[in-house]
C-alpha cells in the first residue's frame, strides 16, 4: 500500500512504536519517551506537545516505578500504528500529574499491589515522529485489582 510522503513504512512505523516501549517507557525514562513525539503532540486530542507529554510520562512512571508495557499485537497502514498492550506495574507512589489515568489515582496512597491492564493504543506518525496518540484502557479492572473496588 502507497504511503504519503510524511509518513515512513509501515514496517518502520512498527518499529518506532516498539523503540518507544522499549526505550522510553520499559526503562521508566519519560525524557526518552518523550524524544519520539513532535513539538506540537496531540494526546486525546489535545495538542500538549513534547512537555506535555514528558509530565504524563513522569505521572504514570511515579505511580507505577515499575511501568512495563508489553506489545500482544501491532497493525499497521499508512502513518498509523495500532497496539494492543499489556501493561504491567506495582503501585508504589501517586501521580506527579493528577490526570494521569483519568485521574482516578489523584489522591490515592500506594497500595503496593500489581496490576496487569489491558490497553490499546493510536499512534499517527510524522516525519518519524508521533504527532498523535490516543489509548483506550482497561481502568475498571486497574482500580479492581489495585482494591479500590470492591469488584461487584
């Protein structure tokens, strides 16, 4: 399939989305993490920029010290890149960013739990770089298993 002249090959794309992972978020490095995204970033569709992104990056990473995300499936076309992804953590501290989340750990202590959560992320790239993401996320069954539900 043809790709427009801002995009890469999709082969390339996936493997920017895996450096991602692997470079910035499974090393808990929000700065690297953030490297990857353009100066003019959307998340949710929201522009917040590289700085924006960084002060996310650093609110999930100073809640879970221990963030991973593991890649189940990629799928790619043109400049998009789609994962389905397991996040894993222990919830050791509280989001630097209170909307980390959705905001449902604002306020919330450590409960030293494990999670595993399912997520799918949206990434639109440009010149190599990611112009938007946007996720979806299993958060009902974050706040069950780190016991802020009672699972009813």
């Amino acid at each position: 399939m043809a790709h427009s002249s801002n995009s890469l090959p999709v082969t390339e794309n996936k493997a920017l989305v895996r450096r991602l992972y692997a470079e910035g978020f499974n090393c808990q490095d929000a700065a690297a993490a953030a490297a990857f995204y353009v100066s003019d970033a959307r998340n949710h569709g929201r522009v917040v920029g590289r700085e924006g992104m960084q002060k996310v990056f650093e609110g999930l990473f100073s809640a879970f010290p221990d963030f991973n995300y593991r890649i189940e499936e990629e799928t790619a076309e043109d400049d998009r890149v789609v994962c389905k992804v397991t996040m894993t953590g222990t919830h050791l501290g509280r989001p630097t960013l209170p909307e980390v989340f959705s905001g449902m750990l604002a306020g919330v202590g450590p409960t030293g739990k494990k999670v595993q959560v399912l997520h799918f992320h949206s990434f639109r790239i440009v010149g190599g770089k990611f112009a938007e993401h946007a996720a979806v996320r299993d958060d009902l069954g974050m706040v069950r298993q780190l016991g802020l539900l009672d699972g009813r």
